[in-house]
C-alpha cells in the first residue's frame, strides 16, 4: 500500500493521523480495513517507530482504529453520534460527516395500536395510528432502527410519505411544528428482531431512545430508537 502524505501538514505523526482519517471519513477505508502493520509503516514512510506509534495509538483512543495484539491494526466499527437534547435529521447528520446515508423501509402503514402505544399517544384504546420501522445506515452499515406511531388526527398523510426520499423526522418537522419534546434514554438487550436489523453480535446490548413530540396541542408521534451500543453515542451541549 502507498501512503502519499506530501499534501498533509503538522508534524509527522499528524500527517500520518490525518491522512488515515481522511481515508476512513472519505469512505476508501470501511470498518475491519487492515492497515500496514508499524514495520511496513516505518519501513516505507521513513518515520520513526515511535512516530508511527503515536499517530496509531492516538487514533485507536479516539476511535479510528482498533488495535488487535499479535494481529495488526483496523479500521474501527463506525462510531456514530446523535444529539440528545434536539431533533435532527438522522440522513443529514449521516452527510455532515461525508458519509452515504441510506434507507431500508420494512413498515409504513396503519395499524392497532397496542395498549401501551395507545397510552403514549394518549389515544383510547383499540385506536388506529400510522405506523412506520425504518432501519437508517451510514455507509450501508445499519446504525438506527426507527420504530414510529403517528397520530393521523395530526399527520394525516404520514402513510403516504416516501421515505426513501426524506426521514419521518425532516418531514414531521415541516408539517407538523414542534411544541414540547420528551427523551427517555434506556439501556435493552434487544429483541431477536432489532438484533438482526442492527446486526448485533450475541449479547450485545442497544441504546435506546424513547421520544414523544407534540404539535397542536396533541401528542404527534412516539417514537423508539434503537442504536447499537458499540456503534452510536448521544451527546450534546447547551447553556442554561
């Protein structure tokens, strides 16, 4: 493998650290890529060993790289981040990082809602909502599983929405104008299900968000989240 670190400035070890990111986020490097290992590094770039050891090491804590002893250094799992507080566009925050984002629609339709569904949308019970899963990816790799519920009194034409096209979170967003916002953050094991839209190893736990938003004087949607845990944080930061 040829490294061409001509264009890159800072010292050495920042030019080898930014050229490895600039791999990883332009999408050239996916996750499990093995990398040379340091004597390859070394050997090539005429850096010193402890030149290359710093930019690898320094990169595998900020979560670049994975460091396998006796096996050689990768590409690490996709480490993705969602704000907490606010209500993003999923497909947008997938783009700000240079990254393809996708969509697979496995519901979009009306249905029942069950007892604890009709309770968080607080609709009577044997009610009927719009409801849509959709598994959104980051470089084909699945990230978020969204279970939603939507109140047709509200949304009306949510089932008619292509989500192919836009997220149910950009289009609630134009048609239905947030008035209040309620985030409840849990640690699950996942169900054999969310398991296998996420493509969670075995014991592998979720992060998951539970969100309700109203609009109109009504609750508009509820929504469930599912993230994996070794892939996807919430973080954000605000001033009281």
């Amino acid at each position: 493998m040829t490294f061409t670190l001509e264009t890159e400035v800072g010292p050495k070890y920042q030019k080898l650290k930014s050229f490895i990111v600039n791999r990883i986020e332009d999408g050239d490097w996916l996750p499990a890529h093995q990398l040379p290992s340091e004597h390859e590094l070394v050997r090539d770039l005429k850096f010193s060993r402890m030149t290359v050891n710093r930019a690898l090491r320094e990169l595998a804590a900020e979560g670049y790289l994975q460091r396998v002893p006796g096996v050689g250094t990768f590409v690490a799992e996709l480490q993705s981040s969602g704000h907490f507080l606010e209500i993003h566009n999923i497909a947008d925050e997938v783009r700000d990082r240079r990254h393809e984002y996708s969509a697979d629609i496995i519901i979009n339709g009306r249905s029942k809602l069950s007892t604890e569904n009709a309770n968080r949308l607080q609709l009577s019970q044997g009610s009927e909502a719009f409801h849509s899963t959709i598994v959104h990816m980051e470089n084909h790799i699945p990230i978020q599983v969204e279970d939603r519920h939507v109140n047709p009194a509200v949304v009306p034409d949510y089932g008619l929405v292509d989500f192919t096209l836009t997220t149910p979170a950009e289009y609630l967003l134009k048609v239905a104008p947030l008035q209040e916002v309620e985030h409840t953050v849990q640690a699950r094991m996942p169900t054999s299900r969310i398991k296998k839209l996420l493509h969670l190893k075995e014991n592998e736990p979720c992060l998951v968000l539970l969100r309700r938003t109203w609009s109109q004087g009504k609750i508009a949607s509820i929504a469930t989240l599912y993230h994996p845990g070794d892939r996807y944080e919430l973080s954000d930061h605000f001033k009281a």
